[in-house]
C-alpha cells in the first residue's frame, strides 16, 4: 500500500476521515482505510478543531489556508517588484482557487438541500 507523502487531502478524504472516526476508528486505522500517514490524520484533527471532526469545517480551512499562501507570495512578489510572468502566474492561480472555492460552496450547499 503506498501512502502519498506531502500531498494535500482531498475533500472526499476529509469526508472518509469524519465517517470513520464517527464509526469509532483510531487515527491510525483511518491513516491506514485512507492510504495516508497518521500524522496527516492527526494534523487534519489538529487544524479542523478536534472531534467531532466537520470534513467541511477542515476543507474550509484548508482552502482559508491555501489561499493565505497565495495571497503572501503574491504580496511577496509584490515586494520584490517582480511584476513579470511569476506575478502574472500567481495571480491566476489566485483566481483558479477563488473559483474552485465558489464551486466547492455550491456543490456543499446543494448536498444540504438534497437531504432537507
């Protein structure tokens, strides 16, 4: 089984998480269910709040995260005046998140009104 190393969660596996600990799991048996190391389990329970572990509330923050990165290395390129294709490039990858973002609000949102 390969583990993948250094690569973020996806919201399907942040939705894995929270239905196997809600089963009753151990971090480390759902580090093993979703082929990742328990210390990305446990680091994902950390930043979203503990339990009850919300796969929403940890994407949300994933994507706050995210894109705070952007933000700071496009203030950073700012600062050292480089205003060529790295700006340029940044700048789309801004606008590419902002968009997933607003997809992700969308797809969660008609989920809740399916179950209503």
């Amino acid at each position: 089984m390969a583990i993948a190393l250094n690569k973020p969660l996806t919201f399907d596996e942040r939705k894995d998480i929270e239905k196997l600990l809600k089963q009753g799991l151990s971090c480390s048996e759902t580090a093993r269910r979703i082929q990742r190391s328990k210390n990305a389990v446990t680091t994902e329970l950390k930043r979203a709040g503990g339990h009850p572990y919300s796969a929403k509330k940890g994407q949300e923050i994933a994507i706050f995260n995210h894109k705070e990165r952007i933000r700071k290395a496009t203030m950073q390129a700012k600062i050292n005046n480089n205003n060529g294709p790295v700006n340029k490039r940044l700048l789309n990858l801004e606008m590419q998140i902002e968009i997933l973002h607003e997809t992700i609000k969308e797809l969660i949102n008609e989920r809740k009104n399916k179950k209503i």
